[in-house]
C-alpha cells in the first residue's frame, strides 16, 4: 500500500514542477513597452 501512496506522490511533485516550468517560460513583455492610459479617463 505504500507503493500506491509513493507513486502518487512522485507524480503529484512531477506534474507540480512540470506545470510551474511551463508557467516560467511563458513570454513576458520588453521592458520598453509600458501601458497606454486611455484617451477617454474620466471613468462614468
């Protein structure tokens, strides 16, 4: 029964990493691009 429990265990600590390189690589913007303020700003 142990078994079970271990191999469940290395498949959750593998999938958790492999989910959180996936999320590092994700492409950022350039540091020169910054957000545009609206042209309309005065809300409602």
């Amino acid at each position: 029964m142990w078994i079970v429990s271990f191999i469940v265990a290395v498949l959750f600590v593998l999938g958790s990493a492999l989910i959180l390189l996936r999320s590092a690589k994700m492409p950022k913007s350039p540091d020169n691009v910054k957000a545009q303020p609206y042209e309309d700003d005065d809300g409602f």
